[in-house]
C-alpha cells in the first residue's frame, strides 16, 4: 500500500474553500466524462447518484467553512493498494 498526503494545513476561508471544491470538481468531471461515454443506463445512474453525493459533500462542506471564523485545516489523506 502506498500512502500520499494530498493537503495537510491550515487556509484561509477563501483557500480552503478553493481548495476544496477544486478536489470535488475533478472527481465530479470524471464521472460526466464516464457519462457521456456510457450505454448502460444503470452504469450512467451510479455515476449520476455519485455526482449528487459529491455535490452535497461539497454544499455541506462550505457551509461549514463560512459558518467557522479564522483559518480551517484541511487534511486529505489517500491510500493506493
């Protein structure tokens, strides 16, 4: 197993922010290219059902960040096996 660090500090609200819906939009991208390239119409609902999943992560995830004052730590931890 190899193990990366993504991000691990702290950022202003406005960073943390950018920061974080960048992650979220490559991961969104992937699943649309997926889409677009999909005959499998349950294949193309899992990618859509994960697409929302990320899209609330990410709504929850910056309402909490504007809701906290000062700097936010963000840790972002990946395992490759």
């Amino acid at each position: 197993m190899k193990k990366i660090c993504l991000v691990d500090g702290q950022f202003s609200s406005s960073d943390a922010l950018e920061v974080l819906t960048a992650y979220i939009h490559v991961e969104i991208r992937i699943y649309q290219r997926k889409m677009e390239l999909e005959k499998d119409t349950d294949k193309i609902a899992a990618y859509l059902a994960s697409i929302h999943r990320l899209q609330k992560i990410l709504f929850e995830a910056c309402e909490f960040i504007e809701r906290k004052n000062g700097n936010i730590y963000l840790s972002s931890k990946l395992d490759i096996s």
